[in-house]
C-alpha cells in the first residue's frame, strides 16, 4: 500500500523497492530502489527525476497522511479538531505566566537531554495574548504540531530542544514564496498557508512549513535542506543522490504552490484481487463470508484492525 501511494504521488510505478521503518530516527523510506521508473509512456532516469525521494507518515484516528518530496526531507504531524475538554493555556501555564516575560535565551543542547519545557517565555507570552479560550486554544495547537513536525523531519527522536523551535503564528510575508495565494487558490478556505520557522531565534531561510486544515485537522508539514537529516545508521542517506544540492537548485524546488491532501480509499491501494478481502475484513460482504480469503500466492494481505 505504500508503494502505491508513492506510485499515485510521484506518477510513475516503482517496482522494485522496499520500504523500511527506522526506529531510531522515525523515518519511512524506500530503499533498493531501480535506477528508473516507468512513466505510463517512458522510461526515465529516477536520481534525475526523484534524486532524494522520501517520505512522511502520520496515522489518527481516521486517516492516513502522507507527504512527500523528491529533494527536500520531509516531515508531517497532524492533531485532530479543537474541543472544550482542551485546557485554556492562560490556566494550563498560569506558574509560568505570574514570573512576568523573561528573555528567551538559546541554550547548547546536550546529547539525549530533553527540554524540559515546551513553550519558550515569548512563544507563551504570544499564545496567551489572545482574547477568546478558543484562539488561545487553536494557537498552542498550532505551537505544539509545529516542533513535533519539524523532529519528525530532522528525524530526532531524542535530545529535542522544544522551547527552541517556533513555528510564527501567522504567514509569512507576501515577499517569500507561499506567502501570498493565487486568485484561484484563495476561493479555497482550507488551502495551505506557509508560516516562518524559526530555531533558537534565528529564522530558518532553508526551511519551509506549511499549515493545513484538512476536516477540522490540523496538519504541519515541514521541509527542509537534505543535509540536515539525522541519520545514525546511514541508510537513509544512501538512498540520497543528491545530499547537497546547489543553492539555486533547492529553492527552486522549495518555490512552489503547496498542494492540498487528496484523499484515497485504502482499498484503491490494495491489488484487485484482494478488494473483496478487504470488504470482508471490515466486516461486509455476505453473512458467514467474513472468515473467507481469497488465494494471494505467497503473498499475505495486511488485514486492518478492526
């Protein structure tokens, strides 16, 4: 199934890779892969056309989000709609809020020791500054999906300065790409909007997010230099053909109108042979038909927990 979401994202058939899971960086990616794919009509070179093609993933309650990129490390992280059983910042951080605004100071991370607070003395200051519970609400939302997107794309798991990392609360300027939406795009009100990034006060120029709203979700997706990927074991940078791309080169490919999630049934994922499998697995099809599976050869079908 995720090779065919890469296969539907990138619109060319890989058939020769795996995808691996790496525990110590959270990332998913495709290794082994051929030097080319198959367009529908040619053949052609995939380090040209996908030189450093990775991928994110994301599982709620409902979905499946999944991001991509063909230079750039990518990374998402989504939290599900705002409800009144969420604490009001103003009360959840009203200790840290008595102490008065204190100067954000950046502090040498140390290997493997976690910030031991999320929200940077500014950052809350910010956050708090809001009229209504609900605003309030909406931009811790926005603060907290923002750092946990931005680890998944670094690919840290451990060590994570969270109080270093602000994802701006509004868009970006109408000077920087993604900061202003086209006529036909503005018609939308869920379209994706890009926001600044920055790192121990120091914006991130070589880095781009952009906030969705997808059914009441809100999803950050981050991207960023390749270079920067933390990779412990080196698997992952060997499925890179251009670890360090020319200046120019990579924002151009930064430079582009953010699409909008699609969305995509998982059983348009599956092979044919195995859709009535999956219906039965969810529980339809005829009564007593459930236990039933159809012969799959030497391959078993992932059966989704119910």
């Amino acid at each position: 199934a995720v090779r065919r979401m890469a296969e539907i994202l990138t619109q060319a058939m890989w058939t020769k890779v795996s995808w691996k899971h790496e525990d110590n960086s959270d990332r998913d990616f495709l290794r082994n892969r051929e030097e080319y794919v198959w367009t529908g009509q040619k053949y052609q070179n995939s380090n040209r056309r996908f030189p450093n093609f990775n991928f994110s993933m994301f599982d709620t309650d409902d979905c499946l989000f999944l991001v991509t990129h063909p230079l750039a490390i990518t990374g998402v992280y989504a939290s599900g709609p705002l409800t009144d059983a969420m604490p009001d910042p103003r009360e959840a951080f009203a200790e840290d809020l008595t102490d008065g605004p204190q100067p954000d100071v950046p502090r040498a991370s140390e290997e493997d020791v976690e910030d031991s607070k999320m929200l940077g003395a500014t950052e809350l200051q910010d956050i708090c500054e809001a009229d209504s519970c609900r605003e309030r609400r909406a931009r811790l939302q926005h603060a907290l999906v923002g750092k946990f997107a931005y680890f998944r794309t670094l690919g840290r798991t451990t060590g994570r300065q969270w109080s270093q990392v602000v994802l701006g609360q509004h868009p970006v300027a109408e000077s920087v790409p993604g900061g202003t939406l086209d006529p036909d795009e503005a018609d939308g009100p869920g379209r994706p909007r890009r926001h600044p990034l920055f790192v121990a006060g120091r914006q991130q120029s070589r880095w781009r997010c952009d906030v969705h709203r997808w059914r009441g979700n809100h999803i950050v997706v981050c991207r960023g230099p390749p270079d920067e990927a933390l990779d412990p074991k080196g698997d992952f940078q060997q499925t890179q053909a251009k670890r360090f791309p020319e200046i120019d080169t990579f924002d151009r490919a930064l430079d582009h109108p953010e699409p909008e999630f699609i969305e995509v049934p998982i059983q348009q994922l599956l092979p044919e042979k195995w859709h009535s499998d999956y219906v039965r697995a969810c529980g339809g099809g005829e009564r007593g038909e459930q236990t039933r599976m159809n012969f799959s050869g030497y391959y078993q079908p992932d059966i989704p927990k119910i």
